[in-house]
C-alpha cells in the first residue's frame, strides 16, 4: 500500500467533498436498510392487526410517513452522493493529473526519453483514472460499510442483544475476510489487466502513427497482428475480472441467505424475551437489508491489484529525479548576458563524449554560427544552454553567473529557440502562435505569417483555422516557418537560440528567412547551428564542431585566409 501514499496527501484538499461523500453515502445506505426494516415490520404488522380487533386502534399512517420519506431519502440520498462524490473525485484527479505532469515536464528530454509516447498518454490517462478507485471502491465502501454495521448493530441489540450481535458479527467478519480474499483473487490478474492495456494502446499508437510507412513497407499486418494479440491478452484479462466479480456477488448472496436462516432461527421464539410478533419480521428484513452495506465491497478489492500497479507506474515518473534541478530564486544581475563555456564535457551513453572540451567566449549581441557535419554535436551545445542537460565537466554561464544558479522562469524568458523538432499544438493557428506571446494582437500575427511567406495560410478561415494533431496538414517547411514566426513575435529574449531554421527550405524561401531573421534579431545574441556552409559572411563568428570539439573558430573571411578544415570545407561544397 505504500505506492498510494503520494496520492492519499492529495486527498487532504477536497477532504469537505470527499468526507461529505461518505456521509451521504452513509444516510442513504441507512434509508435504504430502514426502508425495507420498516416495511417488513409494517405489513407483517398490518397483517396481524387486520385479523384481531387492533385493526381499529393500529396506527398506520405514522409508519406509512416513515416509509415514504425513507423511500424519497433513499432518492434522494444516492443522488446527492453521486454529486457530492463524483464532483470531489473529479476535481481530484484533476489534481492528479496537474501533479503528474508537473513531475514529468522536467524528465525532458533526459530522463522522459525512458518512456515512450504512447505509454506516457497511458499513464496520463487510464493509469491516473484507476486511482479514482481508491475512494470510490475503497476507502467509502470500508468508512460506511463500518459506520454503518455499528450503527446498525447499536440499533438491533435495543430489541434484542443476541440478534443484534450476531448479525454485527456476520458483516464485520464479512467485511474483514471479502476484500483479504478477493484482493488475493485478481491480484496477478489486475496487475496483468494494466500492463495489457498499456500494451494495447502502445500497439495501437504505433500502427496509426507509422500507418503510411508500415504500407509501403509492407510491415502493415504484422503491426495490425500484433494489436489483436494485445486485444485479445486485454479481453481475457477482463473475462477474468467479470468472473471473478459474479463470484463475488453470488457468494454474498449466499451469505445473506445462510444469515437469513440463522437470524430466523434465533428469532423464532420471539424478540426481546417476548412472545412471536411482528418484530421476528423486521429482524429478518433488516438481515436482507444489512448486505447493502458489503455489496460495494464484494467485488471492489479485486480492483486494488489494478490500482497498485497503476501507481507503481505513475510512481516510475513522480518519483524520478529530473536530470537537472533549477534554483528557487531569480538570478538578479545587471552584467551584459555574454554566454561562456569552459571546458564542458557532456556523453549522452558515458561512453562517446558528445562535447569533448569545449571552451567558447560569446559577447552579448554576437552573430554566432556554430557549423559542422551532422552528429558533430551543434544540438548538444544548445542543449547545454538551455539546459535540457547539465556537463558532466567544465561549466556553462550566462551574464558571468552559472546556469545552475539560473532561476529557470528567468532562463526560459532570456532565450528563444527555435529547434530542429517543431511542435505543432492540436489547435488553432492562432493558439499556435500566442504561445509565443500571449499579447500579440491579430495584426500582429498575421504580419508575423506574412514575413516568413505564410499569409497563404490565412487565405480560408485564417487564424481560426485549425491545425489538427501535431499540425498534420501542413509541411514540414511550413511548420519550421510557423516556428520562426513565433521567435519573430517573441521580441523580449535578448538572446535567440536556432537549430537549423532553414533545412528543407527552398533557395529562395531560404534566402527570405534568413534576410528577416538579419532584421529581426540585429540587437539580439544569436547563436545559429547549421550544417550548410551558405549565408555565413555576415556572421560576426564562426565556430567549426566535429566529433564533439572545437577545431576552428573566428570570423569568416580569417578562417578561409587560415585555409584550414572550414576553408576545405567551403571548397568542397562550392
């Protein structure tokens, strides 16, 4: 039970609607069991009156008013519990969720990389639904189940101890043995069914995501294979579950029959020390109705496997340590925001240094180009500073403070990046484009789409249009160039990050992009990573990575009068 106890802390905030629950829970659990009490008594009542000359004095509408109200309480009752509860148990998970994703957002992109899409969207998903397990299934059904057999049992023992207490002994044992017995039941099995279900929307997500790749190579109905496979492992698993829920239910029916006759055998000589009446009745209506009070917890323990194993797996993200921990406390410094590495050392495995000593110097407002051949470690360098990774040697520092000593809203607010991976939101384009800056009016953004050659886009229903998941509908330049239009409209970071802004564009949209960033970014620092050799004289520095080190760095025209690996490298590609 120790993997709920992140979550049961979480329960302290709707502690009012979660209590108020179980209460209502509670009185109408008692209006149901007082209802049929009291209409075992009053017809058995009524009966014996009819035949004897207290038909004339036997009051029936007083118990008649009780079994009325009882029966609107009962309504009434399961209705407000089902408010009352659900409402808490939503806004809980609700809470849940925000909990889970604050701990995932600084897994990446080291740590979360352990995980793949698919099953991080189970975990966030189905395996957070199943913790509503823990109050609806079982911690309410316990509180009333035993606030309700002691009350029920303090009210029998009024009209007869040994009735009361024995049937008090029933349900208390009952309720002590089910949940042992039936956890031990569908524990492998509800430990089984989560993995099953992880399995099968993994599955599935893979097949819809690579459809068109799977087709063209032919690997379309192994995947499809491989989802029914999972489908049918996920079906058994709940075949197993509803079998084991009608065994559940069948025993407690077969239960309340034996205590039925045990009752009724106690009860034949009378109640109370008093001759038979109409009381024998109620004892034996109340004993049908007291397993009211276990029937939410016959088949409710079998789901504690499933439920353990959802927390065990959202506990693999809660309680992973981020890669990198950022200071509480802002960095307040009033010294230009020049970037210094020294000595920094980084591997992705700790076996290939992806960075191998890597010392550069870059004064605020500096044009930077950082160029070399593809995994020569360009991407890690602005990962170093943005600090997605920390160095396993040597430091990075911004404004002559250390990274680790960055606030991270305050680092997140001095850089734009533009990365090589863009993320297109499932929403509209202007939703896409505010996230850049919230105060943008629609002026603004249109112009934004004009200057980097989408004002085709606003041609239907313009920024109201939506881009679907992942921004399916467009291309992969367009999406670059929506990137870039967000660091156009970004205008407060004095520092612009860009990781091959111009790949798979055109020369001439190329050429375009690259004039507006001149513009747009004159007064900012722009570090820019490239493995195209193509608009670089006008950098104020150019740094030449390969395999993780510096090998060359300097102005443009110094490194091709240097003629050394840049100036070769200009030659072979002119």
């Amino acid at each position: 039970m120790r993997e709920l106890k992140p979550y049961l802390a979480l329960y302290r905030k709707h502690w009012f609607g979660l209590t108020l629950g179980m209460i209502l829970a509670l009185l109408t659990t008692a209006a149901s069991i007082g209802l049929l009490t009291l209409s075992g008594w009053f017809l058995s009542a009524a009966a014996v009156a009819g035949l004897t000359i207290a038909r004339e004095t036997f009051n029936y509408m007083l118990p008649g008013a009780f079994v009325r109200g009882f029966a609107m309480g009962r309504t009434a009752g399961r209705w407000g519990e089902r408010v009352v509860s659900h409402d808490a148990t939503f806004k809980l998970l609700t809470d849940l969720r925000l909990f889970f994703f604050e701990k995932l957002a600084p897994l990446f992109p080291g740590k979360a990389s352990d995980f793949r899409d698919a099953d991080v969207l189970n975990r966030l998903v189905s395996d957070v639904d199943a913790m509503d397990h823990v109050y609806l299934r079982l911690i309410s059904p316990m509180v009333v189940g035993v606030f309700g057999i002691g009350l029920l049992t303090a009210f029998l023992c009024w009209f007869d101890v040994t009735v009361g207490l024995t049937l008090g002994a029933i349900l208390l044992t009952m309720l002590i043995l089910w949940p042992m017995l039936f956890y031990r039941l569908g524990k492998h099995n509800g430990a089984s069914l989560t993995q099953e279900k992880a399995n099968l929307r993994i599955t599935t997500l893979d097949w819809l995501q690579g459809y068109s790749e799977l087709t063209l190579f032919g690997a379309e109905k192994r995947y499809r294979n491989a989802i029914e496979d999972a489908q049918w492992r996920f079906l058994a698993n709940q075949r197993y579950n509803a079998h084991l829920t009608g065994l559940a239910q069948a025993l407690m029916l077969l239960c309340n029959g034996w205590a039925l006759a045990l009752i009724l055998w106690i009860s034949a000589d009378g109640i109370g020390g008093n001759a038979p009446d109409p009381m024998v009745a109620m004892m034996a209506f109340a004993t049908l109705a007291s397993f009211e009070l276990l029937m939410p917890i016959a088949g409710a323990f079998q789901y504690l496997g499933q439920t353990l194993t959802s927390a065990r797996r959202l506990n693999d993200v809660i309680l992973a340590p981020p890669s990198v921990k950022f200071s509480e406390q802002a960095n307040n410094t009033n010294e230009p925001l020049d970037i210094e590495l020294s000595n920094v050392a980084f591997s992705y495995d700790q076996t290939t240094l992806a960075l191998n000593n890597v010392s550069c110097s870059i004064k605020q407002g500096e044009k930077v180009a950082v160029v070399g051949k593809t995994g020569s470690g360009k991407s890690t360098l602005l990962q170093m500073l943005t600090r997605s990774f920390d160095p396993q040697s040597g430091s990075v520092s911004i404004g002559k403070h250390n990274l680790r000593d960055w606030n991270e809203a305050q680092l997140r607010e001095a850089m734009t990046v533009v990365s090589q991976r863009v993320d297109i939101l499932n929403g509209t384009l202007r939703d896409n484009l505010l996230m850049a800056n919230p105060n943008a009016n629609d002026t603004a953004l249109c112009h934004a789409l004009a200057q980097v050659g989408l004002d085709k886009l606003l041609d239907d229903k313009g920024l109201d249009d939506w881009l679907g998941d992942g921004g399916r509908q467009l291309s992969g330049g367009e999406k670059r160039r929506i990137s870039i239009a967000r660091a156009v409209l970004r205008k407060s970071s004095p520092i612009v990050l860009l990781d091959e802004p111009t790949e798979g564009l055109d020369k001439q949209t190329e050429q375009q992009i690259m004039a507006l960033m001149e513009q747009q970014f004159a007064d900012k620092t722009v570090l820019f990573v490239t493995h195209r050799l193509s608009h670089l004289d006008k950098m104020d520095k150019i740094i030449l990575m390969e395999q993780g080190e510096i090998i060359e760095h300097g102005a443009h025209q110094a490194l091709l009068a240097a003629k050394g690996r840049y100036y070769q490298l200009s030659q072979s590609l002119g």
